[in-house]
C-alpha cells in the first residue's frame, strides 16, 4: 500500500510539474495582458543591481567584496535579497505596463521604421560576440546567454520598445509641444542654477623640482593679474603651452634613447606569396591620390603645409603667434571651443573642492587655486551666454527638471492596474540564476 501511495504522489509530481513547466511563459498578468517570463528574468537582473545598490548605500561599511560576501544571503528593508529582487522586478514590469497604457491614452504611435529598427539591433546583438570582453562569461554571443538563462529574442525587443515608449510618453507632456510643456523661462533658469560653465589652465607641478613650482605658482599669479586688466584668455593659454613645450624640449622630455626597444621583422612569418603586390600605374593620379608634397599636386589651401608661403594666408590658417589681427568672429568662436561646463556638485574634469571654489569667483574674474599636485588658474562665465548649449542639452534638462515628476506619475498609474502573479513562474526563476552569472563581478 505504501509503494502504491508513493507511486501516486510521484505521477501528481510529474503531473504537476508538466503543467507547471506549460504554464511558466508568462510570469504574470497586467489587466489581463500576458508579460513574457524572459521580461521578467531581464528585470531580475535590473532589480538585483538596484537591490545591490541599495545595500551598499544602507551598509557602507560592508566589504562586498570580501571572500565568502554574497548578497543573496543578505537582508534589504526587512526581505530577504532575493525577496526584494522579485518584488522590485514585478514593480518594473507593472511600471512597464503604467507606460504603455498612457502611450494610449496620449494617442502615440510608433513610426513604421521604429519597430523595425529595434528588431534590427536586437538581432545584431544576438550575434555580437563581445559577450567575454564585455561581462567576462563564457558564452559565444549574447544571443547564447541570453536564451541560457530563459530570455529570448521577443522579450529584449519589448523592453527596448518600452524605454522608446516612456520617451515618448515624457515629452508628449513636459516636451516643447506637450500638454504640460516646461516653460523656457524655468529651464533657463535651471541650467543657470545647476550647471557652471569655466575656462581654466591647468598647471601641472609632475616631475617639478621646488624652484620650478614656485616659478609655475608666479606664473599663475601673473596671469590671473594680466587677465583681470584685460588681456585675453587665448594669450595667456598660448604663452603657458609655449613655456611647457620650451622646458620639455629643454629637459629633453621624450628622449627616445631611454627606452628599448627589441623589434625585428625576423621575428615575423610573413606569407608573402599569398598578397599580391598593388600596382597603382594605371591610377589616376587626382588630389585624393596624390602625394601630399608632389610637386604636380595643385597647392590648394588644404594640401598645403601649414607655414607655406603660396597658402593664402587667411584666418583658419593664421598661427597664434601670427602678427595678423582675428577678426571678432573668430576669435569668439575659438574662445568658445576651450569653455567648459560641469554640473554643480558632480564635477567631471574639476576636482570637487577646486569646483566649489570656482563658485566663489565673481563672472568674468580670474582666480588661481594652488593644489596639491597642479595649479587652477579659474574663470567662471556666465553659463545662459551660451545660448547654443542651453539649446543642445534643452531635453536633457527638462528631464532632469521632471523627472521625478513623471516617475511620481507613472507609479500612480501603475496602482491602478490589475497584477496577477503566476506562483509557479515566480517559484520557477530564482533571481540567483540569471544575477549571478551576468553580475558576476558584484555578486
């Protein structure tokens, strides 16, 4: 009677576990709408670098990457790890669905070719080997991992087509012509407040014996009090380059005998008979063909030798030491060519204490800063002079200006969609399986 019993509950297992494997396509559904298990394993992944994030940001003082560390043995806001991986990956996937019910409801199409041209990157990736280099696994192409771990072709093209979507959806209502559009007044208003825009030198004290930095700390005082009475900007960077070029050569900075270098050809099997040799008699011998200094080659301002006296001497070619006067026009556009711009508080080429004292010169005034290993000779400007930039990074200002906003309205949508989990796909794709292999470096 026991083996019978036991013979009874296997089959149901078996049963059960084929209509389980049937029944794991779909994860879960959003008011009625299926969304593929390979949706919901791609943002367990998403989710697991979020959950990883967020430990970190809440346990600083953890050393992850100690041996023995791993994350899925962890608690984040009171869940397990994993616990907090799958709930976050559902609430992506609803967001997901919050999107696509407004791109409806705003009346958006996609464009014939926009689908298109998702499924055509879709398929080059499939294919891109850079998989190893890329994330170090050990799969052929992406498309290999990919399927691997139970996402397919459908599934990466829908998530594409979602981050399209929000898009869309974003600037159909902050956008220029949007329902709610952003007034220009107010995204004005915000670059001028967040970003900093700046000229600098930067002098370098590397390999400077005590002397030398000294000279260079005059040097920097010295331009700060030549630009403040009005000489230009271009001037005093021109004459710094000048200094540096003067004490390499005189250093002899690139001296070539120091290194060496043990080359020969011998060391290469070169298979010659297999390359023919290129015969370019019968080529016409045109402008692009040419030598660049064959004496039959018409000297034309673009093949010709920067210092030639046959070249026309017009202002692109006039060297910064030429005598000749700039006109205004081009002396503002290369002006701008060395200005800067970095977002207060995020400094990308400053670094961060340099950038706050930035901020406490006056528009228009240089200042130095003496740093441990280079010296800042700093002009702030005036950030909305540059009327070219504030229209170049318009969208992404606006996003940034909304962006809370819209995630704010996103998640409202969301709550009122009807989410109902598949239990066996949930049980079925541990976010360990997919996680672990693709962010094998944190986890």
């Amino acid at each position: 009677m026991k083996k019978k019993i036991t013979a009874l509950i296997i089959a149901a297992t078996m049963i059960l576990g084929l209509s389980a494997c049937a029944d794991t396509r779909s994860a879960l559904t959003v008011n009625g709408e299926s969304v593929r298990a390979g949706e919901y394993i791609y943002m367990q992944i998403n989710a697991a670098q979020e959950a990883a994030e967020r430990f970190m940001e809440l346990y600083p003082d953890v050393v992850i990457h100690e041996e023995g560390f791993d994350f899925f043995s962890q608690e984040i806001d009171g869940k397990s790890f994993g616990g907090w991986v799958n709930d976050r990956a559902v609430e992506l996937l609803t967001e997901m669905a919050a999107v696509a019910v407004l791109f409806g409801e705003l009346g958006l199409e996609f464009s014939t070719g926009d689908e298109f041209e998702v499924r055509r990157s879709v398929d080059a990736m499939w294919g891109n080997p850079d998989v190893r280099a890329s994330f170090g696994l050990d799969y052929d192409t992406f498309g290999d991992f990919y399927e691997d771990i139970g996402v397919g072709k459908e599934s990466i093209v829908s998530v594409l087509l979602h981050g399209m979507r929000e898009e869309m959806v974003f600037f159909a209502i902050f956008g220029e012509d949007g329902t709610e559009a952003v007034p220009q007044e107010e995204i004005s208003s915000y670059f001028e407040q967040n970003f900093v825009r700046y000229r600098v030198i930067k002098m370098s004290f590397f390999n400077l014996g005590d002397a030398e930095v000294i000279d260079l700390e005059n040097m920097a005082e010295d331009f700060v009090n030549r630009f403040n009475a009005g000489e230009s900007f271009l001037t005093l960077m021109y004459e710094y380059d000048d200094f540096v070029a003067a004490r390499d050569a005189e250093n002899d900075v690139w001296d070539f005998d120091d290194f060496d270098f043990d080359f020969s050809f011998d060391d290469f099997d070169f298979e010659t008979s297999e390359i023919e040799e290129y015969d370019d008699s019968a080529l016409p011998q045109d402008d692009e063909n040419a030598e660049y200094d064959d004496p039959a080659l018409p000297q034309s301002d673009e093949n010709a030798e920067y210092d030639d006296p046959a070249l026309p001497q017009n202002d692109e070619n006039i060297g910064h030491n030429d005598s000749a006067v700039l006109q205004e026009e081009i002396f503002i556009e290369d002006l701008n060519d060395f200005d800067r711009l970095e977002k207060i508080g995020v400094p990308s080429f400053l670094p961060e204490h340099v950038q706050e004292f930035l901020l406490t010169i006056p528009m228009n005034t240089a200042a130095a800063y003496d740093d441990t290993d280079d010296i800042y000779v700093l002009i702030p400007l005036p950030v909305l002079e540059r009327e070219d930039w504030l229209e170049w990074y318009s969208e992404s200002l606006i996003f940034e200006m909304m962006e809370d906003e819209f995630t704010g309205r996103i998640t409202a949508k969301a709550s009122t969609l009807n989410v109902v989990l598949n239990e066996a796909a949930i049980r079925r794709y541990k976010p360990e399986t997919a996680a672990r292999r693709l962010l094998q470096p944190w986890l």
